[in-house]
C-alpha cells in the first residue's frame, strides 16, 4: 500500500511541529518521494542527524510502505537584526 504526501507529511510536522515541508511524488506510484523539510529544531545539528530526525519521524514505514525519499533538510535564514 502506498503513502499519500500528506501523511507523509502529517508524520514530520508531528515530530517537528515548526517544520515547512515539502513533499513531490517523483515517479507518480506513491512510493518514491524527495522531501524538503526545513525547521529551525535543525539549528546546530549535522545534516546526518538531521535527516535521522526526519527517518525516525516516520515511524519505521521507510523501506516498507514508503521505499524512496530524496531529502532535503535545513535551516530557515536568520532574520536580519535591525
């Protein structure tokens, strides 16, 4: 059974509430998907750990249901300082 993008993307905002997220269906079959996620809870995290986040936010369905996700993680720009 396929994942739909928005539980896919239900399932990030759940662990990262704050977090923009992007999700575009690559081949069209509801299993191979790229994601940007962009959240400021990354701040001062390697990108690995990051993208762990992300992986344990969706609550091991990679491999199973969902077998491809291109991601894409960061930081929002740090507003200017007046």
């Amino acid at each position: 059974m396929a994942m739909q993008p928005a539980e896919i993307e239900a399932l990030i905002k759940a662990a990262l509430p704050d977090a923009q997220v992007t999700i575009e269906d690559l081949a069209g079959d509801g299993d191979h998907y790229a994601a940007t996620v962009i959240s400021e809870s990354f701040r001062g995290i390697n990108r690995v750990r990051q993208h762990q986040i992300v992986y344990a936010a969706l609550q091991g369905r990679m491999g199973g249901v969902l077998h491809a996700l291109a991601l894409q993680t960061s930081v929002p720009p740090e507003e200017p300082r007046p």
